[in-house]
C-alpha cells in the first residue's frame, strides 16, 4: 500500500492507522499548492479530488477520505481493535464521531488555513469552541471516544487538534480532551508516524 500525504495534515490520522496496523507501506508526500508529489508526479492524475489522503492499493485501486480508508485498514487487522466489529452499536457509535469530527470539527478550521476576514476566522473559533465544548463533556469519565479502547476515531481527533497548537489557540479549557490527546501522543505508532512527518524529533 501507498500513503499520499501531507505533513500535519490530516492525513497524519490514516498515517498513525497505518502504524498502528503494522502492515508494510509506502507514503510519498504531497505538496497540496502545487499539487505535485515529492517524485514529481501531478496528484491530480492520481487522485482526481486533488486533496489527501489517498491510500493506494496493492492492486491499483485508490482509496480515498480518511474516515473511509481507516475503517478499511482497521478491518484488515481485526484483532488490534482499531474499530469495533461491524454490525455492532459500539461501530455506529464510531462511525457516528467520525462523522463529527469531519464534518463539524475538520471542516470548521478551513476558514482558520486560508485568507478570510478576522470575522468569518472569528465565527470558525467560536464554532470550533461550541463543538470542543460538547466533546469535552462527552470525554467525561471515559478514557477515549468510544469507551475503553483507543480507535481511528481518536486518531482523527489527535490529528485535528494538534491543528490548534499551530494555530496558537489554547486547549486549557478542555481538559478530558488534553487528558486524551496526551494519551494518544504517548502511544508508539503515533510517534513513529508524527517523526516520519517531521512534526517531531
């Protein structure tokens, strides 16, 4: 399999799946303003949505939106319990925060990575805040999203709210959220897929 990425991005999430599987892979990064791949490809001739990430396939075909490609790979590798069985309540109640966190928290930072007038970027920080505000709550004696058991799910969130150290926009005030995002940082597979990234040393 080959991942197409972008550092930080929110690729990171399937990149850290990837890790977590313990299958063997490729990444080529991306370069999403010129839409070239380090090897010099044109992306758009690859992945026609022309964004990541995109998970090639050992048999040419193209996966894409991570939500997407992590329930495939967690599926490949059923007994590391990335996600629960399908058909499950506890596998609604994933796909239910996958959804979420792209549709209403990934989405509500695009305003804050592009050129935008500080009100339309002040309403994206006041939407951000009301949705980290329900997530905090949600976290409430839980030890990750979906009960007991780390999942892709909780790696979509780690990725997402890492855009906030970026950004400089502090996270003291969610702190079940903090409490989980130092959870995952801690995990091997996270770390070896943020240093491949060069997000840390």
């Amino acid at each position: 399999m080959k991942l197409y990425y972008a550092s930080g991005a929110c690729s990171l999430a399937v990149h850290i799946v990837l890790c977590e599987t313990g299958l063997p892979f490729e990444k080529e990064s991306v370069d999403l303003g010129t839409k070239k791949t380090a090897g010099g490809a044109d992306f758009t001739a690859i992945n026609a949505k022309g964004y990541i990430p995109a998970l090639q396939l050992d048999s040419g075909e193209l996966l894409t939106e991570g939500p997407a490609i992590n329930q495939y790979l967690a599926d490949l590798v059923p007994e590391k319990k990335l996600a629960p069985a399908n058909g499950t309540l506890d596998r609604v109640r994933l796909q239910s925060w996958l959804t979420f966190i792209g549709t209403e928290l990934h989405k509500s930072f695009t305003p804050l990575f592009h050129p935008n007038t500080d009100d339309v970027k002040s309403q994206a920080k006041t939407n951000i805040a009301k949705r980290l505000t329900y997530v905090n709550q949600e976290l409430a004696g839980k030890q990750y999203l979906v009960g007991d058991q780390f999942t892709i799910a909780d790696a979509y969130l780690f990725t997402v709210i890492g855009w906030m150290g970026f950004l400089a926009m502090p996270t003291d005030a969610y702190p079940n959220i903090q409490a989980l995002v130092a959870k995952v940082a801690a995990r091997p597979a996270v770390q070896a897929a943020m240093k491949a990234e060069g997000l840390i040393k």
